[in-house]
C-alpha cells in the first residue's frame, strides 16, 4: 500500500499503459493478420484515437481557462449573496439588542460625578460595534481570492508533471503494442515455474478479450452519455455545454463518485449563469434525469450480469484508490477490479473473492 501510494507518479502512466494495451492489442493483432508491422499499427491507433481527444482537448481549453478565471469571482459573488442575506436578518437582531442603549444610560445615571465631566460624553460610540464585522467579510474575501489563486498554482505547478506522465504513457503503450506480445511469449517458453504453458497463454488472451471488450463498451456508454448530455444543455441555452458534456462522460467513468460530483458542478454552473433562481436547476435536473435513464437501463442491458460489482465493495474499493492515486486512482478503479476479477475467474483462483465481489444488491 505504501508502495503503490509514495511511487504513483510512476505507476499512474505505467498501468494506464498497460490497460490500453489491453484495449488495443486485438486491433493490434487483427491487422498483423493483413502484414501490417505491429509498430506501424500501434502508430496509427494511437493516432486515431489521441487525435479526436487532443482537438477536444484544444476545443475546451479556452472555456476551460475561462472557468478557472471566474472561480476567484464565484467566491466573491457567493460571499456577497452570504452578506446580503446576513443583512437580511440584521433588524431582527437590533430589534433584540434594543434595550441596550436604556442599559447605557442606566449605567451613566448610575455614575453620578459623571454629569459633571466632559470627558465620559463621547463615550458612547457604537461605530465599532457596526464597523466590527467587514474586518471578518474582508478576510473571507481575501481567503477566497488566495484560494482561487492556489488553485491556479497547483494547476499551473503540476502541468510539467502531467506532460512527463503523458509522453510516458504514450511511449510504454507503443512498446507494449510493438513487443509486449512476443515478450510474454518468450518469458512462457523459458521460465521453468510456468507449468501449463498452454494454460497461461489461453488465460492472458481471455482476459485481454473480456477487459477490452468491457473498456470498449463502458467508453462508448460514456462517450454517449457526454454527447447527449452536452446537446441538451446546448438547447437549453446552457453556456459551454460542450464542457459539461465532456466532463460529465470522464467523470461517469467512476461509478457513484463522478455523477455525484457531476450534479455538484453542474448546480455551480446553473448558480453562476442564473444567479438564486429556480432556472439554476435546469442544468442539473436534465443530467440527472439522462444519467438516470443511463444507469438504470442502457448499461445494466448492454454489459449484462457477467461484468456487475457489488455497490458496497465498489465504493470501498473506489475509495481506496482514491486515496492512494487521488483523481486518477478513482478513475482506474473499476477497470483494475474488472481485470483481477476477470483473471481469477479464468485461473480458477479466489473463488470466494470473486463470488463476494458478485453479490448483488
């Protein structure tokens, strides 16, 4: 566990590599059969799929800047909604604190030399007590902007990391499709330990082809899923629902966990486009109702019963991750619990394990 947590930066690209090897070693594979080198292969899969993702990626950068340049001013917006409504409630509270002055001057007419002296007139200054409380809205200010402009440094301090990760992750993935197969094989052949050599070999391939078949399926789902939910926003007059739809397909990658966190921006959203209105439901509402329709119907028919996780141990097994691996570790959870699912399966392991994790609700 510490492991896996202090060496993530490492292991992150290397098992996202892994898993779209996976993916595309049968694309792989099937073009060899027509004398394509598998190189040439890998070269052009990887280009057919980062291409339409990095044009996305273009597409959304600029409303995406937009977004994170406006989170200093929601903050400011929402401290100043929480003033309005203290204001609100202020009479309420002066009609409580009335007696006050009557308490004041009994105390002056308590003090009896003080009808004599000058000094003690300007005494009563109730300024303070009125002026007391922007020091506290100031500072709530001040702290929003400095965490809108942390936010914006850790953004800004990790994209060299990320880069690293990506040019990584996109050199193991062409070794991989170029020599991984043949690598296996040969580590089967010589290692002595390997007793069924055939069985190893049937194993790997079954498991490639229910894991590929299950990321396919699941990105599809969810490629639809952000399709659809971004054109109904778009006809509802939502701003940038191109990147709404974008984020609401990536995050539905992490059951439970990213269409939860989906409603919450997209109530962000609908509050900062429409102000306190009944409208800044619109987005929201019409998410919930499609991934509604998605969840309930379209992926329970399409994956069927061979690929269902118990809810409980899944959210367990998304926390996990996400504490060791934080985003990313969320979205790489199901597929990795898919594949150890699928592999014990074909070995005949952990019967017990599998049988637990099938439970249904």
């Amino acid at each position: 566990m510490y492991t896996l947590y202090f060496a993530r930066s490492l292991l992150i690209p290397v098992v996202v590599a892994l898993l779209f090897s996976l993916l595309l070693s049968p694309l792989v594979q099937a073009l060899k059969r027509f004398h394509i080198p598998r190189s040439i292969s890998a070269i052009v899969l990887l280009t057919c799929i980062g291409g339409p993702i990095g044009l996305l990626g273009v597409e959304l950068a600029e409303p995406a800047q937009k977004w994170a340049k406006r989170l200093p001013e929601l903050g400011l917006e929402l401290t100043e909604e929480l003033d309005s409504l203290t204001e609100s409630l202020a009479p309420k509270k002066e009609d409580v604190s009335a007696p006050a002055p009557a308490a004041q001057e009994e105390e002056q007419g308590f003090n009896f030399f003080g009808w004599f002296s000058d000094e003690d007139e300007p005494k009563a200054e109730p300024a303070p007590q009125s002026v007391a409380p922007q020091p506290a809205q100031g500072a709530v200010t001040e702290r929003l902007l400095q965490g809108g402009l942390e936010l914006v440094v850790s953004f800004v301090s990790a994209a060299p990391l990320v880069l690293v990760q990506l040019l990584t992750f996109i050199i193991l993935v062409l070794f991989l499709l170029s020599f991984g197969p043949r690598v296996w094989q040969r580590a089967i052949e010589l290692f002595p330990r390997v007793r069924d050599k055939r069985q190893a070999g049937l194993v790997v391939a079954r498991v490639q082809r229910e894991l590929s078949r299950y990321i396919v399926t699941v990105s599809l789902i969810n490629t639809g899923l952000g399709i659809v939910t971004a054109a109904v926003l778009w006809l509802l007059g939502v701003e940038d629902a191109l990147l709404w739809g974008a984020l609401v397909g990536l995050l539905n990658f992490a059951p439970y966990v990213g269409p939860l966190v989906s409603v919450c921006v997209l109530s962000l959203a609908g509050l900062v486009q429409y102000g306190l209105e009944w409208a800044a439901l619109i987005p929201m509402v019409s998410y919930f109702c499609i991934n509604l329709v998605e969840a309930q119907f379209v992926t329970p028919l399409v994956l069927g019963h061979n690929m269902r996780l118990n809810p409980l141990l899944l959210v367990l097994w998304l926390i996990v991750w996400g504490w060791l691996w934080g985003a990313a570790g969320v979205l790489l959870a199901v597929p990795l619990l898919v594949c150890l699912k699928l592999a014990a399966q074909q070995l005949n392991v952990l019967d017990y394990w599998v049988q637990l994790i099938e439970t249904r609700a």
